[in-house]
C-alpha cells in the first residue's frame, strides 16, 4: 500500500491488542475494540480493513478478513490460528485488489462518457489451475482428489526444474508447495516467486505433514499465502486453495479490463501512453474518487531532452528516443496507474493510492532505466542517454486535474531554471 493502511481488530481484548500490535509492527495502522462496539468504533474511525477475531456485525470496510470462521460480508476468511504476517500480507494483497478493480471501473466509465466502447472479452473463465509441487506421495493424490471437487485441474511437477518449466509456459491460479522430505526447498520456490515480477501475485500454499508447522514465520515470510496440512478434509482443502485461487482470477479479470480500455482513440499515437485530453479527464476522476486523508494520489511529473548536440540534428534521433522513453515508461508502472504524454517531452504518472515517498521509488526506478539506456544518434559511434528531471506532486482536496498538473509543471520547471542557472 501507498501508506500506513488502517485496520480495526474485533475481539478479546487481549487477542486483539496482541495482533494490533503485531500489525502496526509491519506497517499497518492497527488498533483493537469489542465485537458488540464495532460499527460505532467504525463509524467514528473509518478504517480501510476489518480482522474479525469473534463474530460481529460488518460495517463497509474496504477489506474484510475473518479469523473466525465463515462471515457474511468477509472478502477472505483465514483458518486458526492465523499468523500476524499472513494476515498482514492478505490485507495488502486484497486491499491493492480492490484499488485494481476500482480503477479499472472507473477507466471504463470515463471511456464510456467519451463515447467509446470497450471490446470486452466474452469468453468463458478457464477452469482453475493449481500446480503441485513436490515428491509422488499420498498427499497429492488427496490434493488431486480435493481440487477436482471445484473443476479445478491439478498438475504435478515433481522437480523444481519441471515446476518453473510449468510457471513460465503457463498461467497457474495457485502453486501448492510440499514441505516434505524438508521444507527448504518449498520456502526457496517462495521466494523466488516473490521476485519475479510475472509471478509475484500466484498465491502460493504451503503443504504441511501435519497441523502444527514449525516453520510458519519462515515461510510467511518468504512469501507463503497459506499453510494447510495434508491432513485436511478434502472440502477444508478446497475451500482454502479455492480461495486464493478464486483472488488471482479477480486480479486477472481486473488487469484485462484496464488493458481492454487501451483504445487507438484515447492513445498517443506515438507513444502509445494515454493521450493528453483522456489523461486530464481520467485524472479528475481519480482526484474525486481519492478519499481525502485516506487515499493518497500522487503525480509524477516528468521532463525528458536528449543532448543539446542530438536535439539541433535534423535526422529525428531525438524524437525517436522520446518514443522509446515513453515505451519503457508504460512498464514501469502498474496497470492501475495512468500514464499520460501532455505534449512533446513532458509525461506524467498519476499513482492512485501511493503516498509522496513511494511515487518517489517509481520516480527513482524510471531515472536510473532511462540513465542506462543508450539511444542511437546520427554518430553509430556516438550513442546518446535522454536527460530526466522529475518532481512528486501529492494531491491535496478540492483540486481540479487543471489545477494539479499546473503545479506540477510549474515546480519541476522552477527546479530547470535552478539547474541552468548554476
């Protein structure tokens, strides 16, 4: 998340404090109240997510996650006892979904209200996927048993060689990771998942010998979604996988709308970035739909020149190096977030909830690409780097996407001037 993500913990005093607690430890805004008090709590403390830890009514949180059993209402329920990281990393996950499927309904209207229309897909949903991973034992034979109860087809790798072969032909809904003989190698097939970029949001489910796993702080944090033991009913089994499973499709499905309101008519011809007028139009949704105080939207406005020397050529090196900028650009941000070309060298990315400091990040990953990249000039022998200067706006309430962009530009070029001028 963009910020410190608040959450209300219904339960026990003490369970509740406990995990508040261990929250706030990883990042979140936490804090703990009495199943009965919980809508007044909410009501006069809107927080993003809910963790029920007893029954209680639901107020409309963003997020809810029940660690107590099934909850009408609940977005996700975590089976007992849940650790601290699991849930923590549940809210991120879901919370960010929810930004992803709020942005690509609100891309959709704003399309809709230009007077385009949008070529959905129609198709049917694939079957869901899950990829086992581990030695031929009992275990995945209950596995196999218990998924084919949801339609779900289950595919076995019993090497990590086969398994990665598997991940990168194909698209998996989750990856079920045997901890036996030793869990070492289903912790390293987390982690290495949590860092390639294509995987990172495959759920993926630790499967232990038995109910108590030893080694669940580790592997929560080498990136685990879940640990379920091979002993589990065939329905608890399902339920659980099915659930994460049935997340990343939420996510797919979000992700190819935003990509299905890629229409020629509100493109940059040139770039293939937003074109300007859509950009100003959908920024001002966003600015409306940014909850003051609670949903940071933040700007980063870019510059982009290639050397005086490449500039005063008249052989198009230059205009050619802002294309492939702006092609390298659309990469480096998440499908949720607007990328725009206002005119010539001047780009923008508007980062719905992402605070100052993390549009900062982005800013920084797309200088240090664009200061690596060589582009070709007149001279095979002369190749050029563009010249990047960038600036972090954070929206503040009542502006206006004019009034935004304005003090964007205005800023970065006072801080050109400064620059020329020593």
């Amino acid at each position: 998340m963009g910020r410190a993500a608040t959450a209300l913990i219904a339960g026990a005093p003490d369970e509740a404090g406990a995990l508040a607690s261990e929250l706030c430890a990883l990042g979140f805004s936490a804090r703990p109240c009495e199943p009965d008090t919980l809508s007044e709590r909410f009501e006069a403390e809107p927080a993003d997510a809910v963790v029920l830890m007893a029954p209680a009514p639901l107020p409309l949180a963003r997020v809810a996650i029940s660690l107590c059993g099934e909850a009408e209402g609940a977005d996700a329920v975590i089976a007992a006892p849940a650790h601290p990281m699991q849930v923590a990393a549940r809210l991120r996950s879901l919370l960010r979904l929810s930004v992803l499927e709020d942005c690509a309904a609100l891309r959709a209207q704003d399309i809709g209200a230009m007077g385009h229309v949008i070529n959905a897909s129609k198709s049917a949903r694939p079957a869901p996927a899950i990829l086992y991973v581990g030695p031929p034992s009992p275990a995945f034979m209950r596995l196999q048993h218990a998924m084919a109860g949801a339609g779900a087809e289950t595919i076995a790798a019993f090497s990590t060689f086969n398994a990665f072969d598997y991940l990168h032909e194909r698209s998996f809904d989750a990856v079920v990771l045997s901890t036996l003989p030793t869990p070492d190698l289903a912790h390293t097939v987390c982690s290495a998942m949590r860092r390639n970029t294509r995987l990172y949001h495959t759920p993926t489910v630790l499967l232990a010998q038995s109910e108590d796993y030893g080694q669940a702080a580790e592997g929560f944090a080498r990136g685990a979604s879940d640990i379920v033991p091979a002993t589990a009913t065939a329905e608890e089994m399902r339920g659980r996988i099915m659930a994460l499973a049935d997340e990343r499709q939420r996510r797919k499905r979000a992700k190819g709308r935003l990509e299905a309101c890629r229409l020629p008519a509100i493109l940059d011809e040139d770039t293939d970035l937003f074109a300007s007028a859509f950009g100003r139009a959908h920024l001002g949704s966003l600015l409306k739909a940014a909850e003051p105080g609670r949903s940071p939207l933040s700007v980063v406005s870019l510059m982009v020149e290639a050397p005086r020397r490449v500039r005063t050529a008249t052989d198009g090196h230059a205009s050619r190096a802002l294309v492939q900028f702006a092609s390298m650009l659309r990469h480096c941000v998440r499908a949720e977030d607007l990328a725009v070309r206002l005119d010539g060298g001047r780009f923008y990315l508007a980062l719905p909830d992402t605070s100052a400091a993390e549009a900062r990040i982005v800013a920084s990953r797309v200088v240090a690409i664009a200061e690596c990249t060589a582009y070709e000039s007149a001279d095979p022998m002369r190749p050029f780097r563009v010249e990047v200067q960038f600036d972090i706006t954070q929206a503040i309430p009542g502006d206006s996407a004019d009034d935004l962009l304005a003090r964007c530009f205005s800023e970065l070029g006072l801080q050109r001037r400064e620059l020329a001028a020593v």
